[in-house]
C-alpha cells in the first residue's frame, strides 16, 4: 500500500513540475509572439519567406485547421501561419515546425512539451496556414483536419487523410485519398501521371478542359457518374459501382473506387484557380 501511495504523490509531483515548466517557458520555442484578441482568444503568427528550386517538393502535414495554397509564376515561397488558442498554455501544446531548403518546403505539426496535467486536461490550438508557392513545385499534404484549397500545379498533387473540402485547380497528376468531405479538381491535360481517388465520403466534381484526353473508370462506388458534358457518355459496366467514360480520344487513367458519393464531369469556372495575384497571405 506504501508503494501505490509513493508512486500516487510522485505522478503528482511530476505533473504539477511539467506545468510550472510550461509556464516558465511560455510560448519561447513557438515562433512569432503571442496576443490575446477582444475574445479572449490567444493569436500567434508565423511568417516565413524562402526561396524555391524549380520542380521542389512541398509537404504539408498534421495541421488543425484549414490550408490555403495559392500559387505564381515565382520561385518565391511565403509562408503565413496563424495559431489560435484558449490561452498561451493552449498555443503550447501543439509546435508547427518548417523544414526548408531549395528543393523542399516542409511545415508539419507536432505535440508541444507540456506538462502531464496540462496535455491531458488542456485544448488543442487551431491553425490556419495561407501559402503564396510557385507553379513548379509537386505537392504532399496529409493529415489536416480542415479544408484544403490548391491553386494550379505544374507537378503532382497527393492529399491524403483530409476531413475537409479539398479543392485543386489543376496539375499533371494527382492522388486524392483518405478523405471526409467533397473534392473538386480541374484537369487541363495528363501527361505521364494518372488521377486516382479512393476512400472517399463525399462527391467528386472533375472540371475537364476541352481537349483533355482521359479514360475513366469507377469500382465499388454508392452513388452514380454524371457528365455535364455532351461529348461524354458515362457507361454502367456492372452491379457493384462500375462505371466508364472515354474523354476525348481517351488515354491516361482516371480511376475512382471505394467513393461514398457521385462524380460529376463539367468544364472548369473562373472560381477554381487560387492565384496569388487574387488573394493576399494578409
């Protein structure tokens, strides 16, 4: 019973030293410094500016909150993090780290270090990330628990584990997966790369431009495909969610399985592209 007893009192002595140590820290490892807005709400930003190698990888990962890619013709890369928080405590539970180089950007959340009261009672932070990134990069983001908004790409896209909307204006390839919520993608051309989608709880909007030349193919779908194109006959092939569609003389993949919604072929809008000469990191 001593032992239980010695062993309750030393948890206890190394949780309330795990917060005093968080409060002398403060937000110190956390770039950027921390103000409280009119609601009480603790605001820390983050700015950043690197310059880019043409064809760089940019990653993105383990983000509270919704990004935002907008793209230029540039090899400059701008950075704008905004982290949201209850209080200081709250900010430093969570670090977003950034990773760069010429040919790679990469900015991934961690836990913060915290003490053991304050990582299991406290919040989490949110996070709102706005990049301004050049066309000629490729593109990871994985694990983001918000919307995920991509402006024109000249290189591959991968976007895995989402709970959000997931919007791409366009690139040579792109790998959607993992995702809780719609997705619209506008395709210019494919080149080498194909399109794949999979596990996915929600709808599918494809804006093809004309002259695209695509074959489409659907399995294990529960919803349906519709074009809005003329030119394009969708073909029921099978019972299970298998559907076809050939896209101008047709060639490179576009396949979707395991798709909790319908698909939608149509033309691209003028509202699909994130430019950077349309909006601000600001």
């Amino acid at each position: 019973m001593k032992r239980v007893l010695i062993v309750v009192v030393l948890v206890l002595i190394a949780g309330i030293a795990g917060i005093v140590r968080s409060h002398s820290r403060g937000g110190s490892y956390m770039p950027g410094l921390a103000s409280q807005n009119a609601s009480g709400e603790t605001r820390d930003e983050i700015r950043k500016t690197y310059e880019l190698a043409p064809g760089a990888q940019v990653e993105i990962g383990g983000i509270n909150g919704a990004v935002k890619i907008e793209t230029a013709d540039t090899r400059t890369a701008e950075v704008y993090i905004e982290r949201i928080g209850a209080s200081s405590d709250s900010l430093n539970r969570r670090k977003i780290n950034i990773d760069a180089n010429a040919n790679s950007l990469k900015i991934y959340g961690t836990k913060g270090d915290v003490g053991f009261f304050a990582r299991l009672f406290g919040s989490n932070p949110s996070e709102r990330v706005t990049l301004k990134l050049p066309r000629q990069i490729s593109l990871k983001a994985k694990g983001v628990n918000g919307a995920v908004t991509v402006g024109e790409i000249e290189g591959a896209v991968e976007v895995h584990g989402i709970n959000g909307r997931v919007q791409v204006a366009g690139a040579s390839g792109v790998e959607i997966k993992g995702i809780n919520g719609n997705i619209q993608v506008g395709l210019k051309k494919l080149d080498s790369d194909e399109v794949s989608f999979s596990g996915v709880n929600g709808n599918i909007e494809l804006q093809l431009s004309d002259g695209l030349n695509a074959s489409l193919e659907t399995h294990g779908m529960n919803g349906r495909v519709v074009s809005e194109l003329s030119e394009v006959k969708v073909e029921e092939v099978g019972r299970h969610g298998e559907y076809t569609a050939r896209i101008g003389s047709g060639g490179n993949a576009i396949s979707a399985k395991g798709i909790n919604g319908n698909i939608r072929l149509s033309r691209p809008t003028t509202a699909v592209p994130v430019t950077a000469a349309a909006t601000s990191v600001n």
